[in-house]
C-alpha cells in the first residue's frame, strides 16, 4: 500500500496533464473493463498504468470507475500496460505498440492469497466511502461493541444516534427506515428496532447512511435510510468464527458465523444465544393544576429478564458464471419478563396524604420467521443485471400483564388490580425485481417493488370489582390493519468528465386500512372522537422524484448535491386506538385518523481524502408536511382515587422544518493512533394546533461523537468512544442533554486466531434521560434510565479464517446491494 501512494500521486499529476492535452490531435484513448475473475464483478478504483518504453520516467494512467471501466487519453507510442487492484494479482502487456486508440476489452483479476494477508490491516480501520447517493461506513475492528448488539454498534456511525430506549435517529430525525441487506427483515424488526438488540455487534461488515436516498429505495422514512450489511465470508472451504460474552449486570452471549463454500454453492449459516438481566429505572415529580392530589412524586425500578435465540441458515447456489439462486430462512425467538415496581408519594398541599406501590408484571414471548428467495443474473460482462427477490416474513407476539396497586399509608387498600392480555401476529410479504442496463458512462435502471403487509392486534382488558372482588371484562377488542405498498421506479445516471449524476423518479400507491371490533365500540368512539372513523380506508398516489449530483473537483475531493421526496405512514401504536395500561394515570392512545407525512429533503455535501486524514461535511434543509406529534391532553376523567388521568396522543400538524449541518473527521496520524470525531447541529420548527392548542415550537440541539484507538506493546489495543447529546425541547417537553463514555481492551492470542476483549458501556452511568413537561393542567419534572453501567468480557475464536479476512476489500458476488451506478440497494 505505502508503495502503491507515491505512484497514485504521480498518476494524478500524469492524468491532470493529459486531460488538459485533450482537443489535440496527436492523442489516442486507451480503454477497457476490469472485472473480478471469480465473480465477475466490477472492480472499482483498480489502476491502470501505462510506462514508455523508450521513456521509463513517462508514466500516465487512470482508475476503473464504478463500473469497472476505466478510458485514458494519451500519446501514441510503445507501452508496457498493467492493471493493479490492492489484494489482487496485476495484469501484464508489455512492449505494445499503440498508435490508434485501442480497448483492451474485459480484464479479469484474481484475488493473490499472498498479498492478502498484508492488506488485511484495512479492516481494521473505520472508513467511508462517498457514492452518488448515500455514504458507506465499512465497521472497522471496534473493540468497544465487543459482546454487544447493532444498537450499540450504531451509536457509533456519524450521522447517527441511539437514545435511552433504544430508538433510532438519523440527524436528531426518528423517522429512519432501517433494513438489512438492502431489504425490510425481520431481524430489524417490524415497526421497533428491539430485535436488532438481539443482533451481535461484530455481524456489521458496513452500514449505508442514505439520507439522499435515490428512486430504487421505498420512499418510507422522512429522515432517510439506515442499511446494516452484514458479513458474508466469500473464501472456499468450511470456516467461521465462535463468539462467547459473559457481563455484568449479568449478560451472558454465544454466537456462530458458519460458513461453506465450494465452487457450486455456499452454505451460511448463523446462531445466537443471549441471555441478560438489565436493570433500569427513574422517577417522575408530579404536580397537577386540579383533582384530589397536589403533587405525586414516583420512584421506578425496573427488573428485566430477556432470553433470545436466533437461528439462520441461507444457500447460494451459482447456477452458471454468471447466475445465482439464494434461498435462506430465519428464526427468532424470544423470551422476556419485566417487572416494574413503582412507589409513589401523594400529596395534598405539602402533607403526604398517602402512599402506594404499583407493581407491573409483564411476561413477553416473541417469534419471528422469515423465508426469502433471491435469484441474480449477471446477463453480460459489462454490467448488465437482473434481479427478482421473494421474501415472506411473520412475526407474532403474546404479552400478558399482571398490574397490582396497593396503598401503604394510611391503609393497606387494594387500589387496582388487572389482567392484560395483548397479541399482535403481522404476515409481510416482499416481491421485488430490478433491471440494470450499462451504456458506456451512463446507466439506466427499473424495477417494481410490492409490500403487502397485514397485522392483528387482539386487546383484552380484565379489572377487579373493588366492591365485589370479581374479575370484570372492560375490555374485549381487535384492531387489524392492513398497509399494502406498489412502486414502479426508473433512474438513469452518467457521467461526463468529473461531473456524475443520477435522477429517478418512483410512483408508490399505498392503500391504508383498519378494522376494528370491540364490545363496547361506543365508548371507544367517545374516547378517540367521534369525529374520527375507526375503520377507514385510505388510497395515497404519489410521485416520488430523486436528483443526485456529485462533482469530482479532484481524485481525494469531491462535492455532492442530494434531492429527494419522502414519505411517513403511520404504523403500529401510532394508530391503534386501544389505550395502553402501563399507567391508570398516563395513558398512551393512538389515533387511526393520522394521514402520512410528505417531506422534501436537500443535501449539500463535501468530501476531502488526504492520506492520513478523511474529512466529510454537509449541509442539509428538509420541510415535512402533516407531521406526526406526540402531545398531552387531560382526559376529563379521574382514578378511583380521584387522580387526573392524562393521555398522549399522535396528531397530523402541518409542518416541521429542519436545517442543519455536520462535519466529521477520519485521521489515522500513525500505525498506534486512530481518531474519528463527528459533529451534527442541527435546528427545527413545528407549526400546527389541536383541540385549540398551539403546539408551534423551535427547537436548535446537537450531538457530538469522539473515538480514539490506540495500539500499546505487546500489540494491545485501548479503544476510547464519548457521546454527548445537547439539549432539544419541543412544544411542552425540555430534555437535557446526556453524555456517555466507552471504554474496551482487546489482545489477540493463540497465533492471532483468538482475540480477548474487555469493554464497559456507559463507564460513568450517566447515559440518563432527564426531561421537563409542561402544560396547563400539569407538570412533571422526570428521569429514565433504560440501562445502567456494563462490564462485559468476550472471546472470539476464528478457524480456517485470519484475523480481519471478513472485511477486505474485495468485492463478492453476493454484493448486489452494491449496485451499481452510484451504489446502493433497494
């Protein structure tokens, strides 16, 4: 690699001279396509290298372009030629006589096994890539997510960030569409990202950051798209890595990545074992305008109890050269308790008035199965593709909760008692197709794409008679809610000089349905509004265009212009009107008259590759129209014991604009030393009312990350992440900022074919969520915390494997979400 800088360099002093030469007459263009000979993939960035004969110190040349293709202009005359490729053995024509222009046609190379092992250092390294129409994080060797899980591990890509409870945001935006692959998964879970809990950490070859995505993507997710590649081992014979976890609180994790390969078929396959005990919890001050109490003050504690396996087994088999069938299956299923105990001190005036425990019993069993078929065929050597991907995935889920409350001063009065029995089986089925066409520099491409998704949501509500001490049936109710999505997309990008693009336009029709039963369908109408229609069918038809620019002002600098149009459907508990019982006096209702929001998305970005520094910038401004917002309202109704119930609800308001900036910096000053920093401000504002309300609001916060990786004798590494979230309010809620800190140790041992770790998560346990809400009825001055401080110490064993193979920079032939004018997935 040190070798290969300095001569990069002088190619692009040599390729500077020639380009300005153009327009002579004395001048002939040599081309070509550089394939990978066992996969026939393009090889991007590979070299071509063009020495005079008669004048060795004459060297001129270029590098492959997405495609493979590479076309340099230069004197006619006696040449030596080679085409090089890190990894890869060099193609050799020496003594030509070039006198006209000349294509060398399609040049295949193969991997070289003995320069492999050298080069294997680059997957240690974190880095980025910048296409047309996202940025590429390849996951280097990061010792601080060692034992953990994909949330974990996307708490550390730039742009990105993970709050309390584990949700997702990308640009302090949590309308993020995740996938897996390329494609929705059940191991990203349906409607919430708890499976990727599930997932270990060092399953992550890369994950895509799309926050321009172009027209082959679903247009779902107003903040843009998370796609999580994960590894597949691409060497032949039977190899694979073994990863065991034991922590503090106690987690415990055993994980395999199996593999098979021969020339015919590859066998992969996956299993998972966890088993944790997190502990949480908070407390919440209280004060109310009117009702029997004053103020309540809350302590929680939380107890979990989470057991999970995972089980997934996939086959290639290459029907010719050029053409593959992979059919695989995957299996979840999880196990989890959790026991909430809350105490509670009301207040009359300053005089407690009484005291109460409430203790929350919920016992969760989860299944997910996923079946999926895809078929690829490389049609020709020159890029033409064609895809078909079948994908059936169902997921069911059992909930049942025991809440029991009880006075402890002045009395011992049973206060509540409940049973809670919820389900929820969602089908989803997947067909896609894409057609890819190479013509020179340019590309088109098409493809359809159908969702059919349908869930069952069975509610049913049993409370005790407090005078009787019956068991009475409030509740009996089943929402079902259907979301089938048709897309037809086209794009097509070219590329003229240093100048690319790629504009598409995707046409989506999405039909919106729900049916909903209950006993007493009359006081559920009254609780939601009887202005809202709780089975509805809506019909959305919209077009969806895309434009992405990018402008090579140099080989290691560039600058990239994004557009795109977005869409929000509502899903889930969004719109499931049956109010939750995890509080009597909070409550959570979702609203089944929310509309999907629109949004148009633009980003200027800027890329600078020195050679031990990368550094990424951008600008971005997004306006969302009918806007989902979670507000606050009181309900009119009281406890038994004379207690203002609360409810949350998601409205439509009718516009959220955000603008916002990020910079971050790659730099590796030597062999021992890596730093990574990222830095993301950004500002927004809601307009809209409810119910009479203003809930218009302007909101300016940011997120800062920092990484350092240090290499200490005896080849021990020391890896350091920090995260600080600043402030953010909204219409009624003030949230603090929350900072965290990482801290992990890694040896290889056993020849390099072992690798032990020790890392905490949150070392000073201050990754907490403290937030003050405000309104006319009441306030709550409050503070969660979903996980406290972790010790874990983990083992990797790796046979037939060296240590850091899996992330190499050879392309494979599975890789078809690398495609291919710009990159990117479905």
């Amino acid at each position: 690699m040190k070798k290969l800088l300095p001569l990069l360099l002088v190619l692009s002093t040599t390729l500077t001279f020639a380009q300005r030469s153009r327009g002579t007459s004395n001048i002939v263009t040599v081309s070509g396509t550089v394939l990978d000979k066992e996969y026939n993939e393009p090889l991007e960035y590979a070299t071509l290298i063009l020495q005079s004969v008669n004048n060795p110190e004459k060297v001129t040349g270029g590098i492959t372009d997405i495609n493979g293709k590479f076309s340099v202009e230069t004197e006619p005359g006696m040449y030596n030629i080679r085409v090089e490729y890190i990894s890869y053995n060099t193609y050799r024509l020496d003594s030509q006589n070039i006198t006209a222009s000349k294509n060398l046609g399609t040049i295949k190379l193969g991997i070289n096994v003995e320069q492999l092992e050298a080069v294997e250092v680059v997957g240690e390294k974190t880095t980025v890539e910048v296409r047309l129409d996202k940025k590429i994080y390849n996951i280097g060797k990061d010792i601080t997510t060692s034992g953990a899980t994909v949330t974990d591990a996307l708490n550390n890509v730039p742009s990105v960030s993970v709050d309390v409870e584990g949700g997702i945001s990308l640009r302090g935006n949590e309308n993020v569409r995740i996938l897996i692959n390329g494609r929705p998964s059940a191991l990203a879970g349906f409607g919430s990202t708890d499976a990727l809990r599930q997932i270990p950490a060092d399953a992550i070859d890369k994950v895509e950051v799309i926050t321009s995505p172009s027209a082959r993507y679903d247009a779902e997710g107003t903040a843009g798209i998370l796609n999580i590649i994960l590894k597949k081992e691409k060497t032949l014979g039977f190899n694979g890595t073994i990863n065991t976890t034991i922590g503090y609180p106690t987690a415990s994790q055993i994980s395999s990545n199996l593999n098979l390969r021969t020339d015919k078929f590859n066998i992969f396959n996956t299993l998972g074992f966890s088993y944790r005990q997190p502990p949480g919890g908070g407390f919440a001050d209280n004060t109310y305008a009117n009702g029997d109490f004053d103020r309540i003050i809350e302590d929680r504690n939380i107890e979990r109890e989470n057991l999970s396996f995972n089980f997934n087994i996939g086959m290639e088999y290459f029907l010719t050269d050029k053409s593959s069938v992979t059919a695989g299956y995957f299996a979840r299923i999880s196990d989890g308790t959790d026991v909430t105990e809350n105490l509670s001190r009301r207040f009359v005036g300053t005089d407690i008035a009484s005291r109460t425990i409430r203790t929350e019993d919920e016992r969760e069993d989860d299944k997910s199965n996923q079946i999926s078929l895809n078929y690829i065929n490389r049609l020709d050597d020159d890029g033409q593709k064609l895809t078909a991907d079948l994908q059936y995935s169902f997921d069911k889920e059992d909930i049942f909760t025991v809440i029991q409350e009880n006075n402890t001063f002045p009395n011992n009065d049973l206060l509540a008692f409940e049973n809670i029995n919820e389900k929820e089986k969602q089908k989803e089925f997947l067909f896609q197709a894409d057609y890819v066409l190479p013509m020179g520099d340019a590309q088109f491409e098409a493809g359809y794409r159908g969702n059919f998704e349908v869930t069952d949501n069975p509610f049913k509500l049993e409370t005790e008679d407090l005078d009787t001490g019956e068991l009475v049936l409030r509740q009996d109710n089943n929402f079902k809610y259907t979301e089938n999505v048709n897309a037809l997309y086209t794009q097509y990008g070219n590329k003229y000089g240093k100048f690319s693009f790629l504009a598409g336009l995707r046409l989506e029709n999405t039909q919106l349905k729900g049916e909903l039963t209950s006993f007493d369908l009359e006081a559920l109408q009254e609780s939601i509004g009887e202005d809202i229609d709780l089975n509805f069918d809506k019909n959305y038809l919209g077009l969806f265009p895309t434009l992405n620019l990018i402008f090579e002002i140099a080989e290691r600098e560039n600058i990239t212009l994004g557009y795109n149009r977005r869409i929000n459907r509502p899903r889930g508990w969004y719109i499931n009107p049956f109010p939750s019982r995890s509080s009597r006096t909070n409550i959570f209702q979702g609203n089944p008259d929310l509309d999907p929001a629109f949004a148009n998305a633009y980003d200027l970005g800027y890329l600078k590759r020195w050679e031990k520094l990368t550094f990424t910038s951008s600008i971005y401004y997004q306006k969302e129209t009918n806007s989902f917002e979670r507000v606050q309202e009181e309900t009119g109704e009281l406890t038994e014991d004379g207690i203002r119930i609360i409810r949350t609800v998601p409205i439509n308001l009718s516009t959220n604009e955000r603008i916002g900036a990020e910079a971050g910096i790659l730099y590796n000053p030597t062999k021992w030393l890596r730093l990574n920093y990222s830095f993301n401000f950004f500002q927004f504002s809601t307009e809209g009312a409810f119910n009479g309300v203003d809930y218009g609001a302007q909101n300016t916060s940011w997120f800062t990350r920092f990484s350092s990786k240090v290499t200490l004798p005896g080849k021990l590494e020391w890896q350091t992440n920090a995260f600080y979230s600043g402030p953010s309010n909204n219409a009624q809620t003030k949230n603090e900022g929350i900072f965290s800190l990482n801290l992990a140790f890694s040896k290889d041992i056993m020849g390099d074919k072992g690798t032990l770790a020790f890392n905490v998560s949150d070392l000073l346990n201050s990754r907490k969520r403290r937030s003050f809400t405000e309104t006319d009825f009441f306030t709550s001055d409050s503070e969660f915390q979903w996980r406290q401080r972790q010790f874990n110490l983990s083992f990797v064993y790796r046979f037939n494997q060296p240590k850091g193979k899996q992330n190499n920079q050879r392309r494979g032939g599975d890789d078809d979400d690398e495609r291919d004018y710009g990159g990117g997935s479905k």
